[in-house]
C-alpha cells in the first residue's frame, strides 16, 4: 500500500479529530498563549520538514501525497493565497 493510499482513507472528521488532540495535547500545560505558542512552534521544528523545493503534485494528485513523506510546502500553499 502507498502513502497516498493510506492518505486517502483519512477522512476529512478524521484529520480534524486528530489535529484537535494533537493541538489540546501540545498546549495543555501553557500558562499563557505565548507558552502555547512556543509549544507548537517546537513541536513544528523538531517534527516536521520544510523544503522549498517539494515536487509539485502531477494533474488530479492529491498534495496529501505528492511528497511522500512529512514535509511541508508552504511556499506553494502561501502564492496560492496570494
């Protein structure tokens, strides 16, 4: 089974349910929002990747799993905004 096979059975409440937990978990012992802050920050730095140069996803390809992997491609979903 490939990434993007498993990516495509998460489902939309799924994704939202984990990322809640996630988010509860992270800042649970935060005195302020600034401690908060900080701890997603570090969650963010010391879990996750970022490249500027991630492949771009081929025509009707999910970005959920165009890279294969945990890495992040902002630059693209920020000029997408703008």
């Amino acid at each position: 089974m490939s990434v993007s096979d498993v990516h495509m059975k998460i489902t939309a409440d799924q994704v939202v349910s984990r990322v809640s937990t996630l988010a509860a978990s992270l800042v649970s012992g935060a005195a302020t929002r600034l401690d908060a802050v900080n701890s997603v920050e570090n969650y963010l730095r010391t879990t996750e990747t970022y490249n500027l140069n991630s492949p771009v996803p081929r025509s009707g390809e999910s970005e959920v799993g165009s890279c294969g992997g945990r890495e992040g491609k902002a630059s693209r979903e920020a000029a997408r905004i703008y």
